[in-house]
C-alpha cells in the first residue's frame, strides 16, 4: 500500500512508525507542514521535538510541501491518515474534499464552538470522502517504541475499515474493525474530560476507591451520552470505550491526567497546559462535551465538574465536594 499521513506530531510519527515497518511493505510518506521540521526530520532520522529516541527507518519518506501540492502529486495513495489535533480537522477534510481512497483521522474530541464529532465536521465539509476513524488505548510513544497495542477502525465503509487493518494491523498491534462509528468517537472525546477528574482526584489524594468510582461513574457518562447520540452500548465495553478512558483516566503519559494533576497541585490551567508542551484534547473538549450533553438531555455531572473547575467557578476540593453532595440515586436510574 502507498499510505501518506498528515501531520508529524507525536502521533502521526508513531502511526508512520507503525505503517514503515510493516511487514506488507507499505510505502509511506509523512507530511510536516513546517518545513524547518521536516528538514530536521530528513536529516536527524528522528522526531527529537515529539518522540526522541526513536530512529525513524530510511524507508520513511518526510514531505513539507503545500497540502495542495502533496493531494496533486499522491493520487496512486491508497490510505490517507490525518494526524492533527482536532482544531486542524475541518481544515484538513476540506481540503481533500475530492480524495477517491480511504481517510482516516486520529483525533479525539469535539470540535470547539458546533460540538460536532469529527465524521459529522466531515458530514459537512466533505460529504462524498469515504472516510473514518482510527481510535483506542493508545499512547504515541508506546506505539513507536513497538509495545503490544489495540486500536479500532471505525467508519460506516468497510473498505475504509479494511484498508486500516491492512495498512497497519501486525504482530505489535492490533487493529479491530467497528462500524459504530458514533460510539468510537464519543468514547474518545469523552475519555479525555474524565481523564482530567481522574487526575484532579490522584492529585488531592482521595486514594483508590475514589479512583474507582469515579472511572465507573464516568464510563456510565459516556455511555449515556453516546445511546443519546445513537451509538451502539457494547461499544462502550470495547477498546475505545472502557479500554481507552482506563489507559488515559490512569496512566502516566496521559497529558489529560497529568492537567488534573497540576490543577490540583494549585496550578492554574494556563500554567499546566504549557508545562505540557502538548495538546490536551479534555480541555478543549470539556466544554462542548458538557454542550452536546445538554443539547440532548443528558446528565453528566462528573464533566459538568470538570468544566466548572476549568472556568474557575470551582476549586479542586469544591469540585469533589459538589460530586460527593449530590442527592442519592440508583446506580443505573
């Protein structure tokens, strides 16, 4: 397969990563739009900025020309990948408006001021792509580094979700193939969000029962959230359901938990997001998650707490004191 990925982040690079050393043989082009980054890419073998340590195989081939140019140039490509955070999807869909072979992105989240999932921003902007989503517990590093990973091909296309499974499922990871395409997506722009509470709560130090509960009422958020949009519940038990809010509310590489480490060390959101020196999807999405819950009817407290803490309505300590006040219920009513 010839398969060009667009944006030479952390995870683009991994995902690129992952397609060059196939053993299919795949030919792969990564797409930096600074060019300054794609020369020190050519020359370094390394994505020093993102990923360093990790040499990147002579196969790989780095591209910095314009979009426009690199569409024109590229039309034998089988797959195309898009690896930038969600703001850079809209832009990214328009512009291969006209792309006849499979795209994927792998951004998680919703997009700032319309709400909307990344296959609806497509939906909109190009309706005639046959197009997807490539999700699940993953960290980038982890990925390139070639540790055991599974992740989901979601779309409504069988071929799109073929061509991801070929392009990059091998002994080092897995890729599961998922037609709800709504659930994916909700599971990965909700996990985010729940990832910050899960780290705010490590961060004050309410202990494990605490982080327990608060990862199981969270996946009870999603799910509600997500049935509410029309997405199947099993995929809510499933990789990018369950599997990717336990990776990211719980692991040391997660930057959502880490922002909710930092506020509750008494940062301000300012100060932990640059610390970061990467994007962290929960805090751009907690909004507009808390925005669609609403819109549908839907109760999501533990990320109506989040949002508050962001918005500085709330301190740490009065976040967890709202959730612990509300009135009792039954588990599932």
């Amino acid at each position: 397969m010839h398969i060009t990925l667009i944006g030479a982040g952390a995870w683009g690079t991994a995902m690129a990563l992952a397609a060059a050393r196939h053993t299919g043989g795949h030919a792969v082009t990564l797409h930096a739009r600074d060019a300054a980054q794609a020369a020190a890419l050519r020359t370094q073998r390394q994505n020093a900025r993102y990923l360093p340590g990790i040499d990147l195989p002579g196969s790989l081939q780095i591209s910095s020309v314009p979009l426009a140019s690199l569409l024109m140039s590229s039309r034998g490509c089988n797959l195309w990948v898009i690896a930038t955070p969600m703001a850079g999807l809209r832009d990214a869909l328009t512009a291969m408006s006209e792309v006849s072979a499979p795209v994927a992105w792998l951004c998680k989240g919703l997009e700032s001021g319309t709400g909307w999932m990344p296959h609806e921003v497509q939906a909109q902007v190009a309706p005639h792509l046959m197009a997807g989503a490539l999700s699940g517990p993953s960290f980038a590093l982890e990925v390139a580094r070639q540790q055991p990973t599974a992740l989901v091909a979601a779309s409504a296309y069988a071929s799109v979700r073929d061509a991801l499974v070929q392009a990059f499922h091998g002994p080092a990871l897995r890729v599961y193939a998922n037609s709800d395409i709504v659930g994916v997506e909700v599971g990965g722009a909700v996990k985010n969000v729940l990832a910050i509470a899960t780290g705010l709560c490590d961060g004050l130090g309410l202990g494990l029962n605490a982080r327990a509960a608060l990862i199981t009422r969270g996946l009870a958020e999603m799910t509600r959230l997500g049935q509410a949009l029309g997405a199947q519940s099993d995929t809510f038990m499933g990789l990018s359901g369950l599997g990717d809010l336990v990776l990211t509310a719980t692991g040391d590489l997660s930057r959502n938990r880490k922002v909710g480490l930092l506020l509750a060390q008494g940062q301000t959101l300012d100060q932990a997001v640059t610390s970061l020196g990467h994007v962290a999807e929960g805090v751009y999405s907690a909004r507009t998650v808390l925005q669609r819950a609403r819109a549908v009817g839907v109760d999501m407290p533990i990320t109506d707490a989040v949002v508050a803490l962001l918005d500085r309505r709330l301190s740490a300590r009065e976040a967890v004191q709202a959730l612990m006040g509300r009135d009792p219920k039954g588990e599932f009513a």
